[in-house]
C-alpha cells in the first residue's frame, strides 16, 4: 500500500490523475524488478541442483523450471501492464473508460492496471483492470448513471 498525503485531491472538481498513474508506474516496475530478481535466483539455483546433483535429482531440476515459467509467466503479465499504463494519460474523462478515475457511492476505483488498493489524502482508492467485472460494467458510462454487479448496485457520482 502507498501512502502520499496530496491537498484534498478527491475533492476538486478537475482531478490531476498524474499522481496516481506514477504510483501505479512504479508499482508495476518494482514488480517486474522483483520477477526478474527472482527468475535469475531459481535459475541460478536450478544451475547448482544440476551440477552437484547429477541426474537423480531430475525431478528437483523440473520442480525448479516449472518454477522459472510460473515466474515468467507472471513477469510477462507485469510486462503487459507497464504497456497497457504508459498509454494512459492523465486528460480528464467524461465517462468511464480505461484511464478513468471513478467515484462511486460505494468506492473510488482507478481503472488501468490491478495492482490492488493505494491510499491518496487518507482516501482508499481500488485499482482495476479493464478486463474486470467491475470496469466491464461501468464502461461507458457517465456521472449519475448506475449499474450493478453481483446484486450490488452502485452510483457514479463523478469521473475523472
């Protein structure tokens, strides 16, 4: 979780996202610094099993490469989300889309990329993707409409 304390952000009326998308920017290198940290670790590891080992310990070996690919796997994912957060700029919205800061009568959610919960000015902001239920239902929306999901109705009371 981050915390940056801004001057009452949440409440203008013309929000300056720049903020958040750093945060979020940042989130997503550490995470793929973390991946890549780890991918070199268990590779590394996997080097000493098979030169000390021998091949009697060829299921170790495979353990630690299914390993590698999960990790790979979730490092391509991060990839794709600094891809998908460097197109997003901080103009205003006029309704819901990708880039869009939503707040609702239930929440205040980010919709880019999901990398959980951020706090702004001792306000919680949700994270999300736009392939979420979430962001799926309110796509395309504007302020004052509705929408529901999971027999949770909610209310867009401004976008950003």
């Amino acid at each position: 979780m981050y915390l940056i304390h801004l001057k009452s952000l949440l409440h203008q009326q013309s929000m300056d996202k720049s903020e958040i998308i750093k945060i979020v920017r940042n989130k997503i290198t550490s995470k793929i610094q973390n991946f890549e940290n780890l991918i070199a670790e268990t590779r590394a590891s996997s080097n000493d099993t098979k030169s000390s080992m021998g091949d009697k310990y060829e299921t170790g070996r495979e353990m630690l490469q299914q390993e590698i690919n999960n990790l790979q796997r979730q490092l391509n994912e991060a990839l794709n989300q600094q891809v998908l957060i460097r197109k997003i700029t901080s103009e205003p919205s006029l309704k819901v889309q990708n880039g869009a800061l939503v707040k609702t009568d239930k929440g205040v959610f980010y919709i880019s990329a999901s990398i959980g919960e951020i706090i702004l000015d001792n306000q919680k902001i949700m994270t999300i993707s736009a392939e979420s239920p979430l962001a799926k239902a309110m796509t395309g929306l504007t302020k004052g409409q509705s929408f529901s999901v999971n027999t949770v109705s909610q209310i867009i009371e401004e976008i950003w």
